[in-house]
C-alpha cells in the first residue's frame, strides 16, 4: 500500500485540481489571504473566510492568495438570511449578497457554504467552473445540500473549534458517506496525517481542517492564541453558548468562567453575537488577550506544540499518513 496508489484518482483532488486532500477551513477573522494562499501553493486548499469582511476587504484578501500562487483557492460564506414578509422566501443578507458577488467576479475556482443552504447561488457558480462544497453537521443537512446540487459536503464533527453540531466526527463521517452521492471531506478534531488516513478510511475523500491551521505563522491572529493552541491539552476546550448563542467550542479561560451558571442572560443568536462574541472574539485572536478573549479551537489542539508556516503543514499531514500507513501495509501487503 503506498501514499500515491491511495491518492490516484482521489475524487476530491480531482475535482478541484489540486495535489493533496487537505482543505484548510475558511475561518472568520483568521482565514484571510496569506493563509489560504500558503496552504494552496503547498498543494492543499486554501480558504478564505470571508464572515463579516467588507465586500472591498474580501476581493483584497483573494488577491493577497492569487500573488502567492495560481492554484486553486476557495472562500467560505455564511449564507445567512433576513426574515422575509408573509409568504416570501427569506433573501440572502446584503453583506452575504456581496460576498457572493466579490466571489463570482473575481474567478475563485471553489464557494464554500460554512452556514445555511448555498441552494440559489449554485448554478452561477457550477455554471463558471467552480466547485461548490457545503459544510453540515447532520446526515439531514448533508441529503438537503445535496439535493440542492452542491459538489461536496463536509462533515463537520463535535470536536471541532467553532460552531459545533452535536454528533462526533467518528460517527457523522460515513453515515453522511452513506447518506450522500457526493464526495465527502471529513472535519472536526482532525490535525495530523493519522486524521486523514483515519477520514479516508471512513469513507471520506479528504479533510477539511481549522485549528490545525490558526496555529501556523501565515494565519491572522495573535501569537498569545496561537500559542494556547499549541499550549493546552485534548480537554482545554468546551462548548459555551457565550459567543453567539448557539454552541460553540472554544479554549476555556476566564471568558468562559465569567459566563458559566449566567445562561439564562446570554441572548439569542446573532445578538449575542453582536454585543459580546465578536468583541470578545477580536480581543482574544486579534488583541491577544487570551484570559478574557473567546479563542476558537477544537479538542485537536491537544496534538498541536508549535505554530510552523502553514505549507509546512500540508507537507508534514502527507509524510505522517505515509508512517501511518507503514504497519497496514506490512500488514496487509
Ligand atoms: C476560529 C474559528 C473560526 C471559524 N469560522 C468559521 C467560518 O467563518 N465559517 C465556517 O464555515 N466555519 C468556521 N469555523 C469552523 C471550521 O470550518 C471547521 O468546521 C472546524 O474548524 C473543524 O474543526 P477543527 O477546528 O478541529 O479542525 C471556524 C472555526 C474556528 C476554530
């Protein structure tokens, strides 16, 4: 068994034209151009997370990621809608309907949808080339997207930093393989080359990674966070509502002691977020106060000890599956 005999015909790699199955998660406030550019030079998938950026901002930030290479880049979107009057379809919001138009005009070859149902926009999309990819956290969500057209689905599991679902990456994984016709990339939790041999033996074509990749130079954000990555172990981490309103898995510290026993005043979503998860956000990632900031990570972290450039990664995930891989092949010739 070796490395290139698994990767022939990788429907993922394939698909999007890339070297090695590894997607490196769109990720607001920290997935900006130098990032994803980093990561697609390297051979991976670089995406650009594009929540709450100025339609101005994002196309800087794609053509930060187009200087550094000509392969393949994505950017995520959260496809969120305002409630719509008696009896119409809720319409994407204006900053969402920016982001879909920065990303069409400027000819990013994959549309990632990191919230809600792409459904409207996938035919400009498929229509231009681009490959659409939607991120979901149930089985009933991925037959949804799929049904909508989308070219891939990304299980996204419980271990993962961010806005978590509720079932785990080992169980969601190949029951949304089973679920769907599309390819599937596997996420939550995964940050070494034994969580991509483990996604493809699940059934899934590649991964799609987020803590893994904050902890890198290229990535936006403060090096205190980076280094709390780095620092903590695999239970440094729980899911608090304190953020936006809705789960959300992040590095505990004082933020998260200071919101424990006060559930019942955290408001719904987005106002939550509005009035304290994006400051607080901004004060742990960007201002580096790591006590009293929200620090976004997965229970992957505990695998994590430094924050290396971020092409390093890719090239380190394909040599660690290669050693993973040493004993099955001698097992199984
Ligand atoms: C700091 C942070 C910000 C995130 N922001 C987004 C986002 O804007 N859009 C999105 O689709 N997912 C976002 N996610 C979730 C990732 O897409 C992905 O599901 C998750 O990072 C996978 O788990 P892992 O962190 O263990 O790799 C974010 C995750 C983190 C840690």
């Amino acid at each position: 068994m070796d490395l290139d005999a698994l990767l022939a015909d990788n429907p993922f790699c394939r698909k999007v034209g890339i070297k090695y199955p590894i997607a490196q998660a769109g990720m607001f406030q920290v997935a900006y151009g130098r990032l994803a550019g980093a990561v697609s030079a390297a051979g991976g998938l670089g995406v650009i997370g594009s929540a709450f950026m100025s339609g101005d901002e994002l196309r800087r930030e794609i053509r930060i990621a187009r200087e550094m290479t000509d392969k393949p880049i994505g950017v995520d979107i959260l496809f969120a809608r305002v409630k719509a009057a008696d009896g119409q379809a809720a319409a994407y919001t204006e900053q969402v309907a920016e982001h879909i138009e920065v990303t069409l005009a400027e000819d990013v070859q994959v549309l990632v949808s990191g919230l809600g149902n792409p459904a409207e926009v996938i035919p400009a999309a498929q229509a231009k080339g681009m490959t659409v990819m939607a991120l979901v956290g149930t089985s009933r969500q991925a037959a949804r997207v799929a049904e909508a057209g989308v070219d891939l689905v990304i299980a996204s599991g419980h271990e993962g930093g961010g806005h978590v679902g509720r079932v785990g990456t080992m169980a969601l994984v190949p029951k949304v393989v089973d679920t769907v016709d599309v390819p599937v990339l596997a996420a939550g939790g995964l940050v070494d080359g034994r969580g991509l041999l483990a996604a493809l033996s699940l059934g899934a074509a590649g991964v799609w990674m987020g803590t893994r990749f904050i902890a890198t130079e290229e990535a936006r954000g403060h090096i205190n966070y980076k280094n709390r990555i780095a620092a903590i172990d695999e239970d440094g981490t729980i899911v608090s509502l304190a953020n936006s309103g809705k789960p959300n898995r992040m590095i505990r510290n004082g933020f998260t002691a200071a919101w424990e026993g006060r559930e019942d005043e955290i408001l719904p979503y987005p106002r939550q977020m509005i009035e304290v998860g994006a400051p607080a956000s901004h004060q742990g990632r960007i201002e580096g106060d790591v006590e009293n900031g929200i620090l976004a990570a997965g229970q992957g972290s505990g695998l994590i000890h430094d924050v290396p450039p971020a092409g390093e990664i890719v090239h380190r995930i394909m040599a660690e599956m290669a050693t993973a891989l040493r004993p099955l092949g001698a097992a199984f010739g």
